[in-house]
C-alpha cells in the first residue's frame, strides 16, 4: 500500500505472492525496495509502476538494502547468502518511437523499426530518425504495414483482400486478386517482388514496379503463410501440405500429413535450410528432402538462430528456456535458464561465443555458451522482443516499450574476491556470524548491524 503524504491518495503495488519484510526509499522518493518471503526482492519504479524483480535466492528474502551511490541492492536470504544486485545497467542509448515496436531490422549503423503506425529509420551513429511511411490517421486498412529491406517500398494490406503497394517516391498502386484476408506479405530481398498468401488459398506474386500479378498455388485451404530463401525459392503451408517453389516459378510438395501442418516457417541465414514450426509445437529443420528434428520437450519455440558457422542453432522455447541444437543431429546440446518468461529472439555474437536472449520478462541475457555465465541487462520497461549484436562489443534491442536501445556488452568473466568485497561493501557492511550454520535465526540481519 503506498499512501501520498501530501493528498491522503492510497495506492496498491502488487508482484509479490507472500509476506513482504523489509521496505526502503531511495534517497529521492522515486523508488521503493522490497523484500519478500517470495524469495524474491522487488525495486518499484513509483512514477510509471514498472518493477525489476531481483530473483535467485532460495528462501524467504528477509533483508533488502540500496548502495550508498543507489547503483546496486544487497539482499539476505534464509538461504543463508547475501547477493548484491547490479539495478542501473542502463542502455548506452536510447531511440524513442512511442509506439509498440513489433519489427525490427538492423543493418550497420542502422535500425528500421516497425510500429503499428510507422515505419522509421534510426541512424544510431548520428541518433537521427527518418521517418519512412505512417498510416497512423487511416482507417481503411488492417493497422499494419510491411516495408521491403531497403525502406524504398512499403505494402499495407486491407480488410477487403486488396494491398496498397506504396513507394517513398511516385504514386501507390492497389493490389487486386485475393478475395480473402491476407495472412502475410513479404518483399524478396532484391526488393523487386512481392509475395502474398491469403485465407482464400492462394499465393500470389506482384512485380513491384508495374503492380502485375501472378497466382502462384491455388487450393481451397487458407495458406498460413511462407518463408522467401535468400536464393529465391519460396515454401509456403496450408492445411497439411507444404509447398517449394523453385526461382523459376515450377511448384513442387514438399510432403503431406500432420508433420507437415506448418503454423510458421524461415530459411535460416548461413545455409539457407528451411526451419519449420508444426502446429502440433515440434521444431525441425529441412536440408534438401532431409529432415532432422529439434526437440522442444513438447513446448513451443520461438525465432531461431545460427551460428556464424552454421553448426547450431539456438531458440527460446515457451517453458522459458533457451535451447542450442546441433544443425546435423538435431541433438540438444545446451539449455540455459534463467529467463523468468518467454524468451521471444536469440542472436549469436559474430564469433559464435555468445549468445544473446531477449524475453517478455523485459530483460535481455548474454550468455557464455562455453561456461554458461550468464550477466542480465534491464532498462526496458515492457517485453523486449527483437535483439541483435552490432559487432562483438554491443547489443541493439526493440521492445513493446516502444524504444530502441544500444547496449554495451559487459564482461561475462566471474568477478574477483577483491572485486566482490568492492561490491558487497558499495552495498552495505553487515556483521555475518561465521561459527554458527545457516538458520532462519543466524540469517536474519538486524537494522543495526547495517551500518551507515
């Protein structure tokens, strides 16, 4: 319960799931630390409710002090450890957009974002933004736009199946032929065509400079949707089939049946093999007619992505693990916790030694794939859904916050006992009794053994 002295106003904070013992203020008000019998400790920020759960401890949290600089917390736990929290790792910048991010791609020095009204560029070298497209006071369409990888040419789907294929320069051309929903469109990476498939069955093909179009399959099944490889073959899903479509347009099956009912489906970077998500949540990826299943545990998995060398492949998966596969055996080869939700997107440093996890639990992780440290970067305020590496020093992440922010990478090596006694005694200084064992009773810190 937080009570505005100045108004009488009440308010309520809630995360936590049991008996709250210890809270504190910051120096200025703005924020207010607490400590459960959750196991948990929580650092509310007061001025938007948005909170950074301090989570680790195995017990019941009864003791939760700030730093003295307010740059770390040090929690006591019935465990019978203390830890010191790191709270203000804060981006290296920050890209305000306002609205929801729900796409992002990141090229060089550049981010092209994608709202639910816009399409922007972000120069992060020069912060400067350009504005690409907005729909943001139109009503006709689904609320939604698809911008081809160059930025030059944008395409907003309608209710009525029609698409308004736009350009930054010259007139916008309507797209006529589909008489259902449009499930997806997407731009080949010359930027040239235009795919879509819709709920009436069919894939089409657009040349984007004339607006002539092309059925490419027709079924009486909705097409969910397709992924476009880089050498230009197109799969697409509907129903319980699968189809490839080679450059020169000839349509092949690629197979029939519950394995191949496809809810989504990419070619992944390096070697251009067809990853597949099935509607029943299995994961498998496609070389040639060969295929080699991903084992998930029976949960659903998220973007993936490879190594440089294309040896593995790494995902979130929705029982809030990370898992790394071997490309040729479809072995599990690691899984990491420590991610309290959803993991949505993964990216391998360019040197294939990292990897780096962003998830609905607003956090971004860096983990050492050879020893499994891991170090947590917070600052985004709602579920961080797109993160790539600008090259081996930095992290570009968007989220539903509505920001891009850069990242500097920390160090994932283990700090010293010289480094940890800086940090405990940054902290907070406590008198710990070292002859008696860890009880409920020898754990708990008294208000007077902190000293100021």
């Amino acid at each position: 319960m937080l009570v505005d002295a100045a108004t009488g106003a009440v308010s309520e904070l809630r995360g936590h799931s049991d008996a709250i013992y210890t809270l504190a203020f910051n120096h200025d008000g703005t924020q207010l630390l607490s400590a459960s019998d959750d196991a948990t400790a929580r650092v509310w920020r007061l001025a938007n409710r948005t909170t950074i759960v301090l989570r680790g401890h195995d017990d019941e949290v009864q003791r939760a002090r700030f730093s003295a600089d307010e740059r770390s917390v040090v929690t006591s736990s019935v465990d019978g450890s203390t830890r010191v929290w790191a709270i203000d790792r804060t981006s290296a910048a920050t890209y305000v957009e306002g609205n929801p991010i729900t796409g992002m791609r990141f090229d060089g020095d550049h981010v092209m974002a994608r709202t639910s009204v816009a399409v922007a560029r972000w120069d992060l070298a020069a912060r400067q933004r350009e504005l690409l497209f907005s729909w943001a006071n139109e009503s006709h369409n689904l609320g939604y736009g698809v911008p081809s990888r160059d930025g030059e040419h944008l395409v907003i789907p309608n209710a009525d199946g029609s698409m308004e294929l736009r350009a930054r320069t010259g007139p916008s051309i309507r797209l006529r032929g589909h008489r259902g929903l449009i499930t997806q469109a997407e731009f080949t990476r010359d930027g040239r065509t235009l795919f879509s498939s819709s709920s009436d069955g069919t894939l089409r093909r657009w040349d984007v400079a004339t607006g002539a179009g092309a059925v490419v399959i027709v079924g009486a099944t909705p097409i969910r949707g397709f992924a476009i490889a880089r050498d230009g073959r197109v799969s697409a899903h509907a129903g319980n089939l699968a189809y490839l479509i080679d450059a020169t347009g000839e349509v092949t099956q690629l197979g029939q049946g519950a394995a191949w009912c496809i809810s989504r489906a990419q070619f992944e970077p390096v070697n251009d093999r067809l990853v597949i998500n099935r509607c029943d949540e299995s994961l498998a990826i496609l070389d040639g007619t060969r295929v080699t299943e991903l084992p998930t545990g029976g949960y659903a998995a998220s973007r993936i992505a490879v190594s440089p060398d294309g040896r593995y492949i790494a995902g979130g998966v929705s029982d809030r693990t990370v898992r790394l596969w071997d490309t040729a055996s479809g072995q599990v080869i690691d899984i990491l916790r420590g991610h309290s939700d959803f993991a949505y997107d993964v990216a391998f440093s360019p040197n294939g030694r990292d990897l780096a996890s962003a998830s609905y639990d607003k956090t971004i992780r860096i983990w050492d794939l050879s020893t499994k440290h891991h170090r947590v970067l917070r600052g985004h305020t709602a579920s961080v859904e797109h993160v790539a590496w600008r090259g081996a020093d930095q992290l570009v992440t968007g989220s539903l916050d509505g920001t891009i922010r850069l990242w500097d990478v920390p160090s994932l090596e283990l700090p010293s006992a010289a480094d940890i006694t800086t940090r405990l005694n940054a902290a907070t200084t406590t008198r710990i009794d070292l002859d008696r064992p860890a009880t409920r009773r020898s754990t708990q810190i008294s208000d007077d053994e902190h000293l100021p």
